[in-house]
C-alpha cells in the first residue's frame, strides 16, 4: 500500500486489536468483505442521494458502481451510504426547506462514520449544495461527481427545455395559443431519459458551480446521464479519490477565495441560475471564505453571456456538451480567471482547460463576440431592498430593465393564485406584480414562485414578460423580468411587507436601483400597523425558522456556519 500523508481515520474503526476493532470488521463482514479490505486501505464514502422520489438522481445506483469500480482499481475500500434526497419537483413545500437538514445529514453520516475520502453523488437542484455545505464541514478529500442532464426534449419536431417549456406552454395555454390536449401530449416528449434538466437551469448550473470551483474532473457538467460517458467518468473518479486521500488534498485547500471568484465568473459566461447565488453564499461560510452579495455584482458585471441555452438562450444541455462544453467556456474566459485555482486532480482549473476545443460557436460564442453583453447576476439595492435583491439580466426583457409601474400586490402565495386569474383583476402590462412573504421564513423555505404567471387579461394581448418582484426564488429554468431574493423578507417586517396596491415601484437594472416611492413618513405609519404572521411551532419548520439566515447571507442555518472537521469521534460501546 502507497503510504499517505496522515493517518486513516478509517483505522480508528478498523485498525484496532481489541473488543471495538473486532465489532467493526465483524459485523461489516456479514456483507461478505475479505480481511485484506481492512488493512489500511482508505475508505471511501459514496454519499448517494439516489431515490425514486427524485427523477433527476434515479439513475444514481448505477453510477455509483462504477464509482466503486474505481475505488478498487486504485486500492481503496468503498462504501456506500444514502443521505437525504431532495427532488425539486415532488418534494413540497419546496425542496429549499430541506437543503439545510440535508447537509445536516451529509456532514453527520460522514463524521460518524469510518471513511477517510467521499464521492458526493448529486444532481437535482438542492441535492448538489446540500452536499457540498455539509462535506465542507468535515473537511475531508473529497470529489463531486453530478448525475449529468437529461437528453433533449424533442415536441412537434423542435427541441423542448425541461421547466422552461413548461413555463412557456403553460402561459401559451392560459393565453390561449395552445389546447390543454397539446399540453398534456408534450409531458412525455420534455423528459425522455434519465437526468436532470436539460437546461440551464439550477441543476446544470450547479453543476458547472462545481466543476468551476475545481471540486470535480473536468467535463463533469454536462455529460449527459445516459452517456456512456458518464459512467467513464464515474470510474476516473473514484480513482482519483483515492489519490486525494493519499495526498491529503481536503476541502478547504480548493475552495479558496479564488475557486469562488473563478465560479462567480463562470456563471455569468454561462448565464447560469439565480439560485447560484444563494447557494454559494452558503458554501462559503461552511469553509470560512468571505463572500458577500456585492461580489456576484462586481465579479460577474463585466463578464459576458457567451452560452446559447434555454433560458436565456435556444440550445440545451446536450448541445452544449457536443460543442465542447464547459472546459471550452473555461479556456475562452481563461485571461479573467485565477489561473492558481486548485482542482481535484491536482491540477489547476485554467491548466486544465488550456486545449479544451469548442465545436460549435453558435452554442458557445468567442469572448469578443458574445451571446449577450450584459451577463451576470445584478445586485440591486434601494429601500424596497437594503440588504439587496438579485435579477438575472440574461434572462430579462431589455426594455423593461428601467421601469416604474404601479404595484398590484399579492400577500402570499395562495392570496396570488385565488386573484391572478380573476378578469376584474385591476391589472395591465405596465404594472409591477409584488408577491409577499415567500422568503426564507415566509414560505417558509423560500420558494421558486418568484416567476409569477402573468394574468391571462395580459397574455391575451400578446404580452408575454412584466416586472415581478418579490422575496421568492425561481427556478433555474426560468425567464422574465424578474426581481428575486428581496432581502430581509417581508415575513420578518422588510420594507417589502409595507408595498401596497398603487404604489410607484422603480427598477433601474442599470443603476442596479430599487426605489418605493412611498415617503419614509407613510412607511413609518405603515410599520406601525404591521402584523407579523405566525410561525410555524414544532418540528424542523420550527427550528428551521428560529435559525434561518436571509438571503444575502445564503439562507444557511445560523448554527451551521463553519464547521467542525472531522475527528474520529469517541467510541460508541
């Protein structure tokens, strides 16, 4: 065996000659493990979050044996072991609520247990940040490997994105211009095969995010599912887990300041989801790197869109894997990147990327010619928003980015669906629609509802984006004029909760300006008047509430900021 840097914690379970030692060998022996798989050889963890519940992660137990396969080649011993699963689109009332006790559950089973490196097995939305948040706690070698995204939808003959068709479609039928047949039709032609969505939507983007900070082999995001591919990758990785536990490359020695500020670029040249934001936020403070909202903001300004895809754009995942993926967006930004930035290979991030080729230009355009010149995420600030929202331009109308209109407000979600439909509704497309108590306490969990539907009385017209503003998130996936992340919330008494009908709201992208016109007098006698909603009393939406931080910070539990590595705890007999 090739000697590593530092002990095995692995050898604090099964390198013992005593009463302790002999339980732990002995009873993993009932699954058939030769002696020889405990002589000092590391142990990988494979954290899976497989789970039928989860579509986009259902294909996970097949990848993970080729992890395994891996593992063994280069002399490790893996060991699978499930966590939390959190599917975005079954799990209710939004996956955000468990992305916190996920990570819980990650940096626990990995602490408590014997393993000395961990593959994280990821994909759908929250299931990537989850993992990551609760590994970097424990500060262990550790790779991320993604699931990969689904294969292009293909309806009527054209390609159709995963959650953006349904956001188009769907207004198409409420508007009119498609039957509810038609609809019904396309839901087996957008999801075809194993993955998550095909867009970039939060999934691809977060798997770009990791790709970008240097936590996985290169090409990792957008291998499709069902490539071959894929389980080659798979297999290289778990190789290389083992080699990261030999040299003892943890955590905390890639995910510096410079791996964020190099994925913050990233996402504004792949004019990646708003979600980004919230989760880097957060993975920051696991690893102690100080990142702040502005940084998105001054970061990404300058930088770009060059990715032609859904949302923002007309290719999906596929195409952008055929046409070179994200090693060819990485070698094209390289000039703005850190080229220090460590990665899992032991490589840097711009090294790795030197010679990437790119295959198509009308996928993945030259920097000096872009998809969309203003890219990013802008931080708009203002006394609807001290603390800062977030709009993702990339995805906007240009012509509505400096608007003020009259506010027509919704107090929370179930106010909104029982009044967007109504034909009395006193609404038109100047109009700014203000949906309340959404955010991290509100919903609670923060919800992707931010990307309110429109009223039909407006898409009847034609009218197919206004601007919609609340403390909400949104899906990856979608598009429009949309002012997310409004910090502090409206639930804990943010200027938001004090909007009412007829109020002038001014949004100024440019200026990154968000301005109620309401006189600081009138807002005071509004406080005055305000009532804070309930709160949930039991269980984890209790101490979930009690403890969440706001958006700006990342929506991490308050107690969960830092970590606390990964010692080989005390015995357990």
């Amino acid at each position: 065996m090739t000697a590593t840097k530092k002990p095995l914690r692995s050898q604090g379970w099964f390198g013992k000659q005593d009463r302790d030692g002999f339980m732990h060998r002995s009873w993993l022996k009932n699954q058939g493990y030769p002696d020889d798989l405990f002589d000092g050889r590391p142990v990988i963890g494979i954290c899976n979050t497989w789970s039928e519940l989860t579509p986009c992660n259902g294909h996970f137990r097949e990848l993970a044996e080729f992890v395994k396969r891996g593992v063994y080649e280069a002399g490790g011993f893996p060991l699978e072991f499930p966590v939390m699963s959190l599917g975005e689109t079954q799990l209710r009332p939004t996956a955000m609520l468990f992305r916190n006790l996920a990570s819980m559950d990650v940096e626990e089973s990995i602490r408590g247990n014997p393993i000395d490196g961990v593959v994280l097995l990821m994909g759908c939305d929250k299931t990537t940040p989850a993992l990551m948040m609760g590994a970097a706690s424990c500060d262990l070698p550790t790779i991320g490997l993604s699931g990969g995204p689904m294969l292009n939808g293909k309806f009527h003959g054209k390609d159709v994105g995963s959650g953006t068709g349904v956001w188009m479609m769907s207004e198409m039928v409420r508007g009119g211009q498609m039957t509810m047949e038609e609809f019904v039709a396309s839901e087996s032609c957008m999801q075809r095969s194993k993955g998550s969505c095909m867009t970039m939507g939060t999934a691809s983007t977060m798997a770009s995010m990791v790709e970008a900070l240097g936590m996985s082999l290169p090409e990792n995001a957008a291998i499709p599912a069902v490539d071959a591919r894929r389980n080659r990758l798979a297999q290289l990785t778990g190789r290389r887990i083992v080699e990261m536990v030999k040299e003892d490359l943890t955590m905390s020695k890639i995910l510096t300041r410079q791996a964020f500020e190099n994925a913050i670029r990233v996402n504004a040249a792949i004019g990646g989801s708003t979600n980004a934001v919230i989760h880097l936020l957060a993975l920051a403070g696991r690893v102690g790197v100080p990142l702040t909202l502005e940084d998105w903001d001054v970061l990404g300004r300058e930088m770009p869109c060059l990715v032609n895809l859904q949302p923002s754009g007309q290719y999906l995942m596929e195409d952008f894997y055929y046409a070179g993926g994200l090693p060819a967006v990485i070698r094209e930004i390289a000039a703005r990147l850190h080229p220090d930035a460590l990665t899992v290979n032991g490589h840097t991030l711009v090294a790795n990327c030197a010679e990437a080729p790119c295959y198509n230009r009308d996928v993945i355009r030259p920097l000096g010619e872009p998809f969309k010149p203003d890219a990013g995420i802008a931080v708009l600030k203002g006394n609807l928003a001290p603390d800062g929202a977030v709009i993702k331009p990339s995805a906007a109308t240009p012509a509505l980015m400096r608007h003020t209109g009259r506010a027509v407000v919704f107090e929370d979600i179930d106010d909104y669906h029982a009044r967007i439909d109504d034909p009395a509704l006193d609404v038109d497309e100047h109009c700014v629609l203000v949906l309340k108590n959404c955010g991290p306490q509100g919903y609670p969990g923060m919800a992707e509802v931010g990307n309110m539907q429109l009223p039909p009385k407006v898409l009847q017209k034609g009218i197919t984006d206004m601007v919609r503003l609340s403390d909400a998130r949104m899906s990856g996936t979608a598009y429009g004029t949309v002012v997310l992340h409004t910090s502090p919330e409206a639930a804990i008494g943010g200027p938001l909760a004090l909007v009412q009908n007829g109020d002038l709201i001014e949004l100024d992208v440019a200026a990154r300006k968000l301005h109620l016109h309401v006189s600081d007098a009138e807002l005071a006698r509004r406080r005055e008047q305000w009532v804070a909603p309930t709160q949930p009393e039991r269980g984890w939406y209790h101490l979930y509430v009690k403890h969440v931080q706001q958006a700006h910070l990342g929506a991490d539990l308050d107690f969960l900021v830092g970590g606390s590595g990964a010692p080989v705890p005390r015995e357990s007999h």
